[in-house]
C-alpha cells in the first residue's frame, strides 16, 4: 500500500526520547506532529533506555499514534536495527531517517520496515517516512533523486550536521543568517521536494526563546514554498502553525481566482484585479485552498 499522508505537516516538534515528562509535554501539544528522537538527543550509552521508553510510551498512546513519530539513528552506523527491534512492535505513526547519502538509504529502510512490518502483523507498506537530506556532503548531489522513493512522504534538511559532515567551523554568516552552502542545502530540499512531489519542511530554529525571528523565518519560506517546519520547544508550534495556516484574505482571494477561472473555462489567461493572471496562478491558489482544506 501507499503509506498514509498526515492531514497536516505544519508542526513536527520533537522530544528526546530518553524524557518522559518530554515526550508526554510534546505529545500533548498542538504540534501536528511528534518526533521522539532516538539520535542527536540521545547518548550512546542512554540508547537502550530511550529505546524502552519510547516503545512503551507508543504502546501506552495507542489513539493518535498516528501523529507520534520516530527519528532512529543513520543506517551507517551501529543502532538502526536495534532501533526498528524495539519500537516496530509498538508500531509508530512514522519514521525520521537521518543522515542519509541518497535515495538508495529510503531502499534499505524500505526493506527493513516491510520485515518488520510482516513480524508484527502491521499493514505492508503503511509506515510513511521523513528524510533529512542534507547532513552529509554526498547527500546534497542526490537531492533530487528521492521520486517515487518508497514510503516518504515528506523531505526535510538539516545544517548542523552537514557542517560536520564538511569540515566547516560555522555555518552562519557575521550577520547570523546561514552562509551560501546552506541556503543551497534549504533551496535544494525544496527543488528535491518538488520534483518528488512531497511537501518541503524546514528545519529547526535553534533559539526557541525567539519567537519572533521564528515567526519571520516561517513566514519567508512558506513564501518559498515550504509547507512546515520542525520545532525543539513546544513553545514554538503555536508560531509555526499560524504561520504555515492560510489567513481570511489569502483564502477569500485565492477562491476568487479559482472562481473566476471556473467561470470562464479553456482560457489560458485572464484579468483579475488589474493584472493578467495565467494557469500558475490557479494552481496556486488551488494549492493554497487545499492546505485551508478547502
């Protein structure tokens, strides 16, 4: 089967998976969606222990687990499967694959999660994926390589650990705002997400005390194109939510768009407020109708 779409990617926030005060204060949240996050937040030696509380913090959670996810650690090192072993059987909402090298990274996952999905009596195919695309240098020649990649449903990137993954020592300009090889690693994820025909999601604001660069941040790549991004605080999903939620006037003007192309059907192009609107236009509007639900 096709792995099931959440009806909102607006806010992934995630909660390390070795708190359970965490997870429970994330998961009780208005984030549309939870990442417990068996990698970055986790020391090597409290892996086992996160492993057990998340798996029974999925099992004790089973209504809404849709929307309760797993980041698990990259498959080139040693803790993947031991990952998927102990919170498989509790059967998550989905998958967070981290620090891939290409599309050929979704194939593997693909064949372990069919195993174990098998093993547990889950539907074949029902656990959907998010990939960080951008945390190794490799990574970035393969952005647009992930259409028709099996399970993912949404890509995203990351700017920490590609600038480990390159050697540099910042990956910020003077000003604070990203350097050159991160606005290409933002700019990429979204082209690779738009030829795979997956929503872009942006990456974290790391200072969740500011919410109002939050707020500019969010609303300038949904202009992009990008339709969520992911959180570290609950604090920052109320932001994110209003930013990336279509306001009144956006949704009264794109309606009149798809209303006045309605009524005038076969016209490539037609005036609309003192401007020459052509079919992008519609798809737009179309596109942000359908992220109103309307």
């Amino acid at each position: 089967m096709t792995a099931p779409v959440p009806p909102r990617m607006r806010s992934w926030l995630f909660a390390p998976g070795d708190s359970e005060r965490k997870m429970a204060k994330a998961a009780a949240s208005d984030a549309d969606l939870v990442l417990f996050d068996l990698e970055d937040a986790v020391a090597t030696e409290s892996k086992p222990q996160a492993r057990r509380l998340v798996h029974d913090f999925l099992a004790a959670n089973e209504a809404g687990r849709e929307r309760l996810w797993v980041r698990i650690n990259p498959l080139d090192g040693p803790h993947t499967l031991d990952d998927l072993v102990a919170i498989m059987p509790a059967r998550p909402g989905g998958i967070m694959l981290p620090k891939v090298y290409g599309c050929q990274d979704v194939d593997v996952l693909d064949h372990y999660l069919t195993a174990f999905e098998a093993a547990q009596g889950i539907e074949r195919g029902s656990t959907p994926v998010i990939v960080l695309i951008t945390e190794t240098a490799e990574a970035m020649f393969h952005t647009g390589s992930y259409k028709g990649a099996p399970r993912v449903i949404a890509l995203t990137w990351g700017a920490e650990d590609l600038a480990d993954s390159i050697g540099a020592a910042s990956n910020r300009n003077p000003d604070g705002a990203y350097s050159f090889t991160y606005e290409l690693a933002r700019s990429m994820t979204l082209l690779g997400a738009a030829t795979a025909g997956v929503p872009a999601i942006e990456t974290i604001h790391a200072d969740f005390r500011d919410s109002e660069g939050l707020r500019r941040r969010a609303d300038q790549v949904r202009r992009d194109g990008y339709a969520g991004m992911l959180a570290i605080h609950p604090d920052q999903v109320a932001v994110i939510n209003a930013a990336f939620t279509p306001g009144d006037e956006e949704i009264a003007r794109a309606q009149a768009i798809v209303d006045v192309f309605a009524a005038n059907p076969g016209v490539g192009t037609i005036g609309f407020e003192g401007a020459m609107l052509d079919r992008p236009y519609l798809a737009r509007a179309q596109r942000l109708l359908a992220q109103a639900g309307r």
